[in-house]
C-alpha cells in the first residue's frame, strides 16, 4: 500500500519506482476538485463536444443554456481546459501548448499510408466518471487501426503518455509518429524516446484534430459503445470498462475500410483473437445520475440539476 503523502516526505513517484510500478498506475477520482454540479456540466459537455468537436466555448454555453442551465462562458472555458479539450478549427493559441517546447512540421500530408508501423499516432481524451474524471492515451497504428497500447491517468503530466509510448516501442518502430501540439507530447520526456528511436516526429496543426483523424474516431467510437453506456464509477471499474473494450476493437470489432479484417488481423498479430480480458471485462450498465427537464444536446435526454 502507498503512503499518504500529505503526511510524508516520500512521493508517490519515488514510492512507484521502490514498488516497481509506473508512476501512472496510481490513480485517484479526483472528486474534490469539482463539486456535483460542474461535474454534471461536465459530462454533458463531453457529450456534446463527441458529437460537434467544432463548438467553442460560446455554443457550448448556449447548447447548456437552451437546456436550462444559468451558466456563463467563462465557466464553460474553465471546465473545457479542465477536461483537455480543444476545438478544431485554428485559432490563435491553444491552453495545452507549451510554448517553451519545440513544434515539429507536419508530415502526413498527402502521404500514402500502405503498410503496418509506417506511421503511429497518439491522442488523449477526457473519460468521466460518476465523481471524477481520468484522462486515456493511446497509441494507434494509422495503416491498421491497430491500438498498440493505452493508458490512463487522473493528470494531464506527460508521464502516462511516456509509459504508454515505451510500452508501445516494445511491439515495432514506425517510421513517423503523429501528434497534437500538446505539451505532454511536445515535452523533452516524450519527444526524447522518439528521438532515440530514430523516429522522424511529425505533429498536427494548430487547433486541426482532424489531422489525427483516426484516433479522433477512436475515441467517438469509445465513448458511444463503451463509456457513455456503462456510466463508470471507479477507476477500477473505468480501466476495466476501457480495456475490455479496446480488446474487443482490436481483436473482435472488423472494419470495412480493412475488408472487414480487425485491426490485430491488419497489423499482422494473428487470427484476430486476443490474449487479454476480452469484451467481457466491459462492467454491466450503471443507472446514470438522474438531472432534471429534458435536455436535447447531442441527442441525449438529461434533466436539470439546479446550481448550488
């Protein structure tokens, strides 16, 4: 068991490297942060952004407002930077972006993708829970759809990002590897293992996530048929949920754009079938938090729950 650190000078990084265990495998909800209320607003704006990723802060207030919540845009903007999330189309700077880390050129354009570990591409997404949130990474290749590897993390640091890449080195190389401008994959942590690979590093533009078009998919596809249906509690329960189901992606779930090969099947890891938990590891449904009136945004019936 970890030590409290509030009470000792050890940290929880020092504690994970004595136990053997990476920095991101300790966890917590997080549900002081955020009282009952924004986290409400909060898992109705990720909704909302799943479905219309080009709403700024201004629709999404008004989208909250036609559903009878007195909020303001610059509550919307505070919880939208909370959650990571960032519209597509340029704009002048974005809230992640360090802008003490070096940008890489983007080198997809017009590339053609025809063969496994040609190119890699990572994003994050937002995941919330029934008091908290927790953020998933995950590293795709782009010819297959094949998620090399994922993980998950109560902080936006760059550390569980790290982990997921070293994980994901240990199956192949690819000649270029895809991101955002975010500061946890423009950091010298990041970009270094790149480097020391020999990976050329390419990086998407400016407010553009359909750069990163694939994994965008990705996390739609996670949030309808996982996430959204099952209402996690825990982060145990979330790291389960979210695992069972990138089992089943990979290994059980075909794509037509692949002529209905799986992923596992076009990246060359076999028949298809998977060593791990499998889609039974995915929890039964949980009732979602009851709000009040109907809410029509993103097509989801909600109810509204009054302001403290």
């Amino acid at each position: 068991m970890l030590i409290d650190i509030k009470h000792h000078r050890l940290s929880v990084t020092r504690q994970c490297e004595l136990l053997g265990l990476p920095r991101s495998s300790w966890y917590y909800a997080g549900a002081d942060e955020e009282d009952d209320y924004n986290l409400a607003l909060m898992r109705l704006v990720d909704r909302q952004y799943t479905q219309t990723p080009f709403y700024g802060v201004r629709k999404m207030t008004e989208m909250l407002r036609r559903c009878g919540h007195e909020v303001n845009a610059k509550r919307i903007r505070r919880l939208m930077r909370v959650m990571g999330l960032e519209v597509i189309y340029p704009k002048p700077r974005t809230s992640l972006k360090n802008q003490a880390n070096p940008v890489y050129p983007y080198l997809l354009k017009n590339l053609v993708i025809d063969r496994p570990d040609q190119v890699w591409a990572t994003d994050i997404t937002y995941i919330p829970l029934r008091r908290g949130w927790v953020y998933v990474v995950a590293v795709m290749d782009w010819f297959s759809r094949y998620v090399l590897s994922w993980e998950m993390s109560n902080t936006l640091d760059s550390s569980f990002c790290v982990d997921a890449l070293r994980r994901a080195l240990e199956l192949g190389t690819p000649q270029i590897f895809n991101s955002d401008q975010g500061s946890q994959f423009t950091s010298e942590a990041f970009t270094g293992v790149l480097k020391d690979a020999g990976i050329r590093i390419s990086m998407d533009g400016v407010g553009r996530a359909y750069d990163n078009i694939f994994v965008e998919r990705l996390w739609r596809s996670l949030k309808y048929e996982a996430v959204y249906l099952h209402d996690y509690e825990t982060v145990p329960e979330a790291r389960r949920g979210v695992g069972g189901w990138f089992e089943f992606y990979d290994h059980r779930r075909p794509h037509q754009s692949l002529s209905y090969q799986t992923p596992a099947e076009a990246y060359g890891m076999g028949d298809g079938v998977g060593s791990g938990t499998g889609i039974g590891a995915i929890t039964p449904a949980i009732a979602p938090v009851a709000l009040r009136a109907p809410c029509a945004m993103a097509g989801v019936s909600t109810e509204r729950m009054d302001p403290p």
